[in-house]
C-alpha cells in the first residue's frame, strides 16, 4: 500500500499492528528553509529544477514500515543543453539536497549521492542509467528541515546527456533509521511541470517513477547541482 510511509507490503505481512496513513506523524509545526546553506562561489551555476527551497513538513513518502525504510532512491534529471543550454562539458562539485527528517537509533544513518550520465532522450531506468559517474557516501546526522550540501565531483558530454541525480538510502530497518527526503508544493521548473522521481522495490518500484504516478502529485523533491564549468550558447539581444 502507498500511503505518507509506502508501507513495505513484506513488513505488512509479518508485524502484528496495521499501520494507517500518517500514523506515525511528525511535528506538525512548519519547517522551512529558503536559502542556500553556503554561498554559491562566482563562477559556479546551480542548476535545479525546485520551484522552491522550502521544505515542507508531511510531504515527503519513503517506503518503509513506520520503524525504518527499505531501500529507496530520489533522482530529478536534467537536461543540459536543452533546459540550461550548455554546449559543452558540464563539470559538477557539489549538490545540495533537501532533508525533511532524517532519525535513528545512533544518531547519525548511511546515504549515497550518485550522479549520472543518461544518453539525451533515454528512458529513465535502472539499465539505461548504467553505473554512475561520480558517488559520494554520507553519514547523516539526525535532522529536520535542512539543505545539506554534498560535494562531490563529476563531469558529462552537456549536449550527448541529461544528468541525472540520485540520492539512495540503504535498507535501515534493522538498525531503525528513516529518511525522507526534503520536498514542497510548488511546481517544478526548467522545465515546468518536471517530475520528481522514486525507485523502491520493497514497494513494488523497480525503476524511477514519478511521484504523481504513485498518488503525490505536490511531492517536489528540492535538489540544486553545483556546476563550476557550464558552456553555454550565446544569447542574441536587441538594442534598439
């Protein structure tokens, strides 16, 4: 079943009490942010689709069974050349990513940052993302509402491919970790409207699929990519 906590239909199966949707509710106090948590050095490009920076409370769905999370991945996917009209090698250092609650028994929980080179107009699957081209691992601390920057190095043909981001979360149920990740209402844009995408076996999710396939259409995944070199095509101005 998919609900606010895509209840794990194995956890279902084998724990004594029936979860509900939002049975398990945070805070319900706002939690937002809308700035950057560094600057942004010149000469960098951020790069996002969020039509916001806020992180909304409740918003967010992982795939879990109210104590932990299966494996899940959060990707958004960007066409370079042409949504960010580069023309020419992208090189990336670092991203941002919105956390709505991350919690665990420790204190802190693993997660994985990758990046991806998808050929332009591929479908976005497992098999057709083959294996990324940057990765950085994460120990994230207990937290609610924040941007966590990731530095992490990469680069891709800007007009061959979109890049595509993903943020993976190890299976925590034993060790009692959740995560989800940070999301809010407003539309997505470069493009308008561009989906937010989840991938979570555990719930029947064996490849990306946008959040409104699955019922949550307003679940806008907040992730920025910092680029350090983006070419980009000359623009034509009118004086008159």
């Amino acid at each position: 079943m998919l609900n606010r906590y895509l209840v794990a239909a194995v956890a279902l199966a084998v724990a004594a009490p029936s979860y509900a949707q939002n049975a398990f509710n945070r805070s319900t106090s706002a939690i937002t942010t809308a700035t950057y948590p560094h600057p942004v050095p010149a000469g960098n490009f951020a790069l996002t689709q969020s039509g916001s920076l806020d992180i909304t409370a409740l918003n967010s769905v992982s795939c879990n069974d109210g104590v932990g999370h299966t494996d899940n991945s959060y990707y958004r996917r960007f066409n370079l050349d042409g949504n960010f009209a580069a023309t020419g090698t992208v090189t990336i250092s670092s991203v941002d990513i919105g956390i709505e609650e991350a919690s665990s028994s420790g204190g802190t929980q693993p997660i994985t940052v990758n990046l991806y080179a998808i050929p332009n107009g591929a479908a976005l699957t497992v098999a057709n993302l083959g294996s990324p081209i940057a990765t950085a691992p994460v120990t994230l601390s207990d937290q609610t509402g924040t941007l966590l920057n990731v530095p992490i190095s990469g680069s891709l043909d800007g007009l061959a491919n979109d890049l595509v981001l993903e943020v993976f979360t190890p299976d925590g149920q034993t060790a009692g970790n959740l995560m989800f990740i940070g999301s809010n209402t407003t539309a997505s844009v470069n493009p308008a409207g561009a989906p937010s995408y989840i991938r979570a076996a555990g719930c029947g999710i064996a490849d990306p699929t946008p959040t409104s396939d699955i019922g949550f259409p307003g679940m806008n995944i907040v992730m920025v990519v910092n680029a350090t070199s983006l070419p980009v095509s000359l623009q034509e101005f009118n004086i008159d």
